[in-house]
C-alpha cells in the first residue's frame, strides 16, 4: 500500500477496481477529476493568495458573491456560495467582525435579512480579486484558450445536468 499515490497511481488503481465492476470508468475519471481539480485549486488558492488576508476560501466566496450581485438577501447568498444557511451565519460573523460585511433589513420586509459589502470590504474585493484572478490565469496557462473555452462549457453542462436533476 502506498501512502501517497500519485495521478498517475489514483488513476491506475481507480481504472482496476471501477473497470472490474462492470462500471462506467470514463464518467468515474470525469467525475473525480474535476473534485480533483477543484480540490486542488481551493487548497492553492487558500494558501496561496487568501491565507495572507486571514480569509478562508468560504469567506471569500460569500464575500465574491456579495460584491459581484451588490448585496444580496441572506437565503440567496447561501446558496449562491454553496453552503447551507448555518454556515453562512458563522462566515457573516466573522466578516462582520473584521468590518467587511454588514447586515440590514430589507427596506419592503425586516424580516428579510440583507448583506452588503463595506466600503473596506469593497476595497478588499478590489485588492484582492486581480490577485485572485491572476492566480486563475496561472492554474489555466497549459491550455490553449480554445481548450480553456471548451473546458467552461463542459463544467456548465455538468452543472445544468444537476440543476435539471435537483429542480424538475
């Protein structure tokens, strides 16, 4: 048994316990590929260009999709951030506390709660994302744009697919 296996190792071993199953190995690769990917680019991320501004890779997200609606009602952030609303909470404090996000009421309903980015959280946005983004251009640099392009739309069919399964 090896301790850490490489790509190549996973796949490998992958390969002959799915294929022994009688299984769909190719929409095994495809599906533990991007939870790779994915998992790859939030630790990368996290350490590389968030960790220096004490902000986690949920906070950031909740604080991304704040910024780029302009505020948002609390049940929708949640799950425009992928994150139940519990969790959402506990980030919402902790942004609070660090002067980037605020709450209120909404104007036609108290009861419904808003969030909206600070003028700090603003220009932590503003700091922070072309770093972010530079960060994304770097991670995609080995493919061509066109391959870059066909890789979005693949991921966007992926997540339509769920959509059309989860809300008939």
């Amino acid at each position: 048994m090896k301790d850490h296996p490489n790509l190549a190792e996973t796949e490998q071993a992958m390969r002959q316990y799915v294929e022994s199953l009688g299984l769909d190995f190719e929409a095994a690769m495809a599906v533990s590929s991007i939870y790779r990917a994915a998992n790859a680019v939030r630790s990368y991320a996290s350490n590389e260009v968030l960790r220096p501004y004490d902000l986690t890779w949920t906070g950031f997200v909740v604080l991304w999709v704040v910024w780029i609606f302009n505020g948002m009602e609390t049940r929708h952030a949640a799950e425009a951030a992928a994150i139940s609303k519990a969790t959402l909470t506990g980030v919402v404090k902790t942004l609070e506390g660090k002067g980037w996000i605020r709450k209120q009421g909404r104007e036609d309903d108290r009861r419904l709660v808003e969030i909206h980015l600070t003028a700090a959280g603003r220009r932590l946005m503003e700091e922070i994302y072309p770093r972010f983004n530079a960060m994304e251009a770097t991670l995609v640099a080995g493919l061509p744009r066109p391959s870059q392009g066909e890789m979005t739309e693949s991921l966007r069919e992926i997540v339509k697919t769920i959509e059309r399964i989860e809300r008939p």
